[in-house]
C-alpha cells in the first residue's frame, strides 16, 4: 500500500457550483497535480467534464496516480513532492 497526497483541492465537497470547482482546479493545476475530488458531491459530475475538457485542451495528460508515483531512485522534499535522482 502506498501513501499519497493531493497537490489541488477542489473543495467541491462545499457545495460550490461546478464552475467554481473547475475554476478552482484550473487556477492551481501544474504538471504532475494530483487533484481531489469527492464521488458524492454535488457538481462535481459537470465540474470534471468542463475540467477534464479544459486540461486536454491545455496539453495536460490525465494518467493514474500509479503513473505519476516513482517507486525507485527518488527523493522526498520537505513539502512530501517526489523528485527523480
């Protein structure tokens, strides 16, 4: 079993509007962002299509967390983010 952590909250456990929750992923979003967001929300359902089609849009690549965690030759910075030696 493997620990990680969210690098963007979406906060869409607040109940915000699905333009507010896109907004507030895309304003913080950076390669290798692990973004969190909760299944039973209010928006988040129309908050991931308007995100998800933003990000491609923008170049950005969705993959599992499995594909962003290094499991060999890394290191752990202070703020907990992996860096390839």
């Amino acid at each position: 079993m493997l620990t990680v952590q969210w690098s963007v909250d979406s906060l869409d456990w607040k109940g915000i509007s699905a333009q507010e929750i896109t907004t507030r992923i895309l304003d913080r979003v950076e390669n290798g962002s692990i973004i969190l967001c909760h299944n039973n929300s209010d928006h988040i359902l129309d908050a991931l299509v308007m995100t998800l089609d933003r990000l491609l849009m923008q170049g950005y690549k969705v993959v599992s967390v499995g594909e962003l965690v290094l499991f060999e030759d890394y290191s752990i910075d202070r703020n907990g983010i992996q860096h390839k030696n």
